[in-house]
C-alpha cells in the first residue's frame, strides 16, 4: 500500500512562523512535523509516499527528502489545488491500489493498521478516520448514521435521520474510485466536493471512529495550539509508541534532572533546569541561563548567558540574547510569537 502526505497549505496561522517552513516542515522538538507522519505510516508497514508542495516548495522538498528514502513529490504551481487537487495530482503514483492519506499538519499517535483492515473488510469506495468532537472546539462536523456511514460533511451531503456528529483527523484510506468523481482541473476539496459526489452516487464513505481515551491528536494549528502540544510532548501526555524511533524525543536521552538531551547539545555545567525540558543536536546553552517548565532548545539554537525562559520554545537556529527574560513565546530565526 502506498500513502500521501498533503504538505501544500499555506499554514496562514501560523504566521510568522510559516513564512520560514510549510506546516509540515515546522520544528517540534526532534524532527520536522513531517517526519512523525512517515513515523505513522511506516508503523503499518507503508514506506512508499507521496507529497504535494505550494507553499515554499523548496523547503517543503528538501525536509522531506532528508526523511524518506522513497519519495514521489507533486508541486502545484499557480493556484493551490485544494485537498482533492492535490490528491489528484499523485494520480499516477496513487491508482493502483487502496491508499491512505494523511494531513501533514496534525500530530497523530494512531495505529493504522486495523484501521485500514477494516477499510478493506467494509468494501467503502473511502473511509475517514473520525474521533468524538474536541470539547469547546468548532471544526466543521462529519456526520454518520447508525451503520457508520458519512451522509454529511460540513453540512453538505444526502444527509439523513438520527445523525451523530464527529471529528475528521485528517486521515483518510481510499479506493481509486475516488479519481472518477474529482474535476479534471482546477481546486476542489476532497470532503466538501469529491466524498459529496461520491455519496449523491450511492457510493458508501465509511466512518472509521476511534475513542479519543486511545489517542492523542493536535492539528497545531495556531501558536496557541502548538505551545499546547509542545507541553503535552514535554509532559507526558502524548503516546509516543505509535512513533518509534521516530518519535519527538527520540535520540535525546533522559539527563540526570527532568529533560531531554541529545549527545552534540553544549549546555553549561551551571545553567539550572526545573523542567521538563529539551536540548536539541547541536544546541548551545550559556551559563546562568535558568529553565523553567515546558522549554525546548531546538536544533543548532543558542541561548545567551543568564536568559531565563519559561513555557518557550526555541527552534531550529533560532538565538535567545543573554539576560532576556522570556515566557509564553515561540522563538524562530526571524520572529518571537507569543502563546496566550
């Protein structure tokens, strides 16, 4: 079996952060986003993937690259395509057999192997990969009826009696019967339009629902959102299993105090740590500098003598001046992003 990975959004909500990375390409704490989505697939046994790429495009590739060994890439010029659109640009690569797609923008601990055993089982021309509603939250519903069938997404669809609302993840596994129902050209979207005119047809879109207490799911979507997952990573309250070797601590052995620390990181015999906290490959860390809770210094990132940080995430090649005093922000190259 063969997976996408959908990387050409704009990550508009993120910014400043994206102007610099895709989504997909973001620093979290080990690796790029993008590597705990191969992470999931190659944990089902799936290592030949697909990608699409618009924004920053150049970017988007060479992260990829340096994470897949079996790599196919559609870059989308002009207009960004949509999900459907990108979709159909890997065609070619995607046709032969039933396939998964995933967002490259989520953080997912799922195990994907009975999910797509009971894809197969069920005979669905799609299968979405749904959770209870997040408490407080306003993603647009998929909602199904008794037998676990979409009918509407987003409010669109044939619709039914008795609907329960849900969730969608962001991943999908798909039969190529999805290629006869996109446009040939131009931005569609493949729950609002392809999965509608799949379901007006008589074509069944199953739902594939997962209890929330097995799973962890972050769509890091805003600042917000990504200093949450961040702490959850720090904290302990993401499965890192579905991960592997792969996972956002992997490589960073436990230290003697409450962080994480890869062998190249250069961190002060005097800095102190509360915790928990990361020392990311290559990082350097200056004396007097104090650490409160939840911070991470992120690959070949600097933190200038005496600067005390709290609930902070530097990334990648980012520099902290000495003696700042710092909580609540998301540190990059070129921008400080406050979280609350």
């Amino acid at each position: 079996m063969k997976a996408m990975v959908l990387c050409a959004g704009l990550g508009t909500r993120l910014r400043p952060l994206t102007n610099r990375w895709p989504k997909p390409a973001m620093p979290l704490l080990a690796g790029p986003l993008f590597r705990y989505s191969l992470a999931t697939l190659s944990r089902a046994g799936i290592t030949r993937v697909g990608l699409n790429t618009h924004h920053l495009p150049e970017v988007m590739e060479s992260v990829a690259r340096r994470e897949a060994a079996d790599l196919t890439v559609s870059h989308e010029t002009g207009e960004i395509q949509g999900t459907g659109g990108g979709i159909r640009g890997l065609r070619d690569f995607l046709r032969d057999d039933d396939f998964v797609v995933l967002n490259g923008d989520v953080l997912f601990s799922v195990d994907l192997a009975p999910v797509i055993a009971a894809h197969e089982a069920s005979g669905a021309a799609a299968t979405m990969v749904l959770l209870p509603m997040p408490e407080g939250e306003t993603y647009n519903a998929v909602e199904l009826n008794a037998e676990h069938h979409v009918r509407r997404i987003a409010g669109k669809g044939p619709g039914g009696d008795k609907l329960s609302n849900w969730h969608f993840t962001g991943v999908h596994v798909m039969t190529p019967a999805v290629f006869d129902f996109m446009a040939a050209s131009g931005a569609e979207d493949i729950n609002r339009d392809v999965y509608v005119r799949m379901m007006e047809k008589g074509l069944t879109v199953a739902g594939h629902v997962l209890p929330s207490k097995d799973v962890y799911w972050s769509d890091l979507g805003t600042p917000q959102r990504y200093a949450a997952t961040h702490q959850h990573l720090l904290f302990g309250q993401v499965p890192l299993a579905a991960f592997g070797d792969r996972s956002p601590l992997a490589g960073h052995p436990r230290g003697a105090g409450n962080f994480w620390q890869h062998p190249s990181a250069q961190v002060d015999a005097d800095v102190k740590v509360a915790g928990p906290a990361f020392f990311g490959e290559g990082c350097v860390v200056e004396a007097g500098v104090r650490l409160g809770a939840a911070v991470s210094i992120g690959r070949q990132a600097r933190v200038g003598a005496g600067a005390r940080l709290n609930r902070v995430a530097v990334l990648e090649g980012a520099v902290v001046p000495p003696g700042v005093q710092w909580s609540d922000v998301i540190v990059s190259p070129d921008a400080i992003v406050p979280t609350v």
